[in-house]
C-alpha cells in the first residue's frame, strides 16, 4: 500500500493544508506535483491518495483536471481537498469528486479548508493559520479512524454534480515590470507554459490560467497585475470575501 498528495498548488496555500493532513494522518507519502506535466500512472485498492487543489471561480483549475485524467484510480481510496480563498468553493468538490470516481478511484471523505487568497492577499492572510492546522490535525483523526474501518458511503457535500458553475476566475494576467532581471524563474514555475523563458517580460494571455505564481516566485518583485485594477475588484467583491470563513470536513 502507498500513500500519495497528488496536489496543484501555484501559490503554495493548498499545499500547506495538504501538508497539515498528511502529517496528522501519518506514514510515508509521494508527492505528486501537478503544477508540473505529469506521467501517467495507475494505482490500486491498496492506494490511498489526498487529491488537493483550489477553488478558482468556483471549479476545479481546468489543467488539474487535464493531469488528474493521466491517473488510473483502479479503486484507490482518495481523501478530497478543496483550498478556498475565503468567498466559497461551489462545485469545487463535487466536480472534483465527479472527475476522481470517474478515473476509478473511491471517495472516501472531503475537506474544505481555508488559505490566504492568492490574488487578493488581504483575505485570509496568513492562513492556515495555528487554529486552522489545529481543527485540521483533529479532521485528520477522524479521518483515520474512518480510513481503517474501511467502510466508505457516499459523501453528502454541498455543490452541483455537472452543470457546474460556469467558471469566471482568469481576468488578471500579469506582467514583468521595470525590474526584471530576465532570470527566467517565472518561465520555468509557470504551470501552463505561459511564459515565453527567452522573453520572460511578456506573457502569453490565452494560455495564462491567473494562477499569481509567477508574482509569487519572482525573486525581484518584478511580476505584477494592474494595482488599481486589483484594489478596485477586492473591493467589489468585499462582501464575499470579508468576515471569518469556516474550514468545513465531510466524512
Ligand atoms: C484564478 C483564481 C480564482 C479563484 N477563485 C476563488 C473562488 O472562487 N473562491 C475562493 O474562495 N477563492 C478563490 N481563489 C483563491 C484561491 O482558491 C486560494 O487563494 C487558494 O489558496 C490558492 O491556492 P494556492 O495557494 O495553492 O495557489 C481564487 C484564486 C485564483 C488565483
Ligand atoms: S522571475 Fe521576475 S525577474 Fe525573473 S524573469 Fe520572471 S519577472 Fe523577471
Ligand atoms: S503567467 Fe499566468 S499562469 Fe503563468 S505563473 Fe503567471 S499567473 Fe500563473
């Protein structure tokens, strides 16, 4: 039996949150990088898998789910975890839940946990925070407890099973500002290719998913979306974004 984070994770938060889970689970892991092309590979029953990925719009990032489909589940139990950035997570697990038992593996519980938002830094800054890897380190427990009786019914969590949310999340694209030293970090990070590494001040718009990565990384603070743009979004969407957000665990 192995155990496996398969996760896609530009900024880092989903990974934090995947990270707390597995070592409050215990044992050995394979980390599987999806922010990265990935092989194809096929598991077994024996398996068990955390699949964490966050929320953008509402859905599973659409190149997570094109490297979740090179993975044969082969009746492997997966744990799902949903990273929201403090408004909601919609169909986000169940898309995703849709998309694993589709590839054969078993759901067998979900998480819906929450991270600073990556482009909105201001929302739930700073988490998961201690309280958060606390409640999460107590999931965990359960969940263990729930992984060795071996019975697994279906999970009842919020969110629409197809028909999902039309996705809307991609409007920022950012660029290389007057700073850019031509390093090329950004071009090799970015999980989609959108950076050309010859020409690393451009971006390619189409292919760019705003997954905020390339600011992120850049060692000289050179990569950047519209400031003005930005604060005027966060604004707008205040009312969603603001107040205290709950992690929530559906076993
Ligand atoms: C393109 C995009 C869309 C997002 N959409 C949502 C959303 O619909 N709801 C939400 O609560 N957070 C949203 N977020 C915030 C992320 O889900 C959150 O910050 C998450 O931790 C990012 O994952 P990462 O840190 O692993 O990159 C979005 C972030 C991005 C970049
Ligand atoms: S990481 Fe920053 S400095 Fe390096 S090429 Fe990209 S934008 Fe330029
Ligand atoms: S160019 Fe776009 S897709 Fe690539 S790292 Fe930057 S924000 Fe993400």
């Amino acid at each position: 039996m192995s155990n496996y984070s398969i996760h896609f994770s530009p900024t880092g938060g989903t990974k934090k949150v995947a990270d707390i889970l597995t070592r409050a689970l215990g044992g050995a892991w394979q980390e599987v990088d999806l922010c990265r092309e990935n092989e194809a590979m096929t598991l077994t029953g024996e398996d068990l898998c955390l699949v964490s990925v966050p929320s953008y719009g509402g859905r599973v990032p659409a190149v997570a789910v094109e490297r979740l489909r090179r993975i044969r589940g082969g009746g492997a139990k997966a744990v799902l975890v949903c990273v929201y950035g403090n408004r909601e997570w919609d169909d986000t697990l169940t898309e995703l839940q849709d998309v694993l038992e589709e590839l054969g593996f078993v759901c067998a519980a979900a998480v819906a946990a929450v991270a600073e938002h990556s482009m909105f830094r201001q929302y739930a800054a700073g988490r998961p925070d201690a309280d958060d890897a606390a409640e999460l380190t107590g999931f965990a427990g359960k969940l263990r407890e729930k992984l060795e009786c071996g019975v697994f019914g279906p999970i009842e969590m919020p969110g629409k099973h197809g028909d999902y949310k039309p996705f809307g999340g991609g409007a920022f694209k950012p660029e290389a500002t007057g700073g850019c030293t031509g390093c090329g970090i950004c071009a090799e990070r970015c999980p989609v290719g959108a950076i050309d590494p010859e020409k690393p001040q451009t971006v390619d718009r189409d292919r760019c998913i705003s997954c905020m990565r390339c600011i992120a990384l850049c060692p000289a603070n050179a990569r950047a979306v519209d400031a003005n743009v930005v604060a005027a979004v966060a604004q707008r969407l205040e009312p969603l974004l603001g107040g205290h957000k709950e992690n929530h665990l559906y076993l």
